[in-house]
C-alpha cells in the first residue's frame, strides 16, 4: 500500500495547537506559519521520531476542553501534561 509514510506528515497546527505547543516551550512565534508548524514537527519528532503527529489530536483537546492559557487554573490538577508545561 502507497501512502505518505508517517514521519513525513507535519503537526496541523491551529490557535489551540500553537498556544499549548508554546506553553510547551515547542516554539516562541507570536503568530502560528508553517515554520511554526515545522519547529513544532521536530520537537515531537524527538519524541516518537516515526510519528511526530502521534499526539495531535490529544493535544488539541486539553488545549480547547481545559481551556489552557498557561496560566496555573484548578484544571491544571488534573492535567495530563502539569509535569511538564513550562508555565
């Protein structure tokens, strides 16, 4: 079967995207490009170098349920990513 193979494909980003992938500390563009895009990419490639879209979806997720600014909020007791966010 043909196909793009997973490594290739770059991380979709949108506003809830790029602001928990700067929150991240993954970028510190002020506005979202497809260079945003691309910086965002590696670092995830540096995860799961196969699959650095792997986590897209969860991703976006905890940035549109949680509504996360980057700010501490009671949410973030529950958050997935509070060991890591670079708040």
């Amino acid at each position: 079967m043909g196909g793009i193979a997973k490594a290739k494909l770059v991380v979709p980003m949108d506003v809830h995207m790029g602001r928990l992938c700067r929150i991240l500390g993954f970028h510190n563009d002020k506005t979202i490009s497809l260079s945003t895009a691309l910086k965002v990419t590696r670092a995830f490639a540096q995860i799961v170098p196969g699959a650095p879209v792997k986590y897209d979806f969860a991703l976006s997720r905890i940035g549109i349920l949680e509504d996360c600014h980057g700010q501490p909020c009671p949410a973030c007791r529950s958050c997935e990513l509070r060991y890591i966010c670079a708040k």
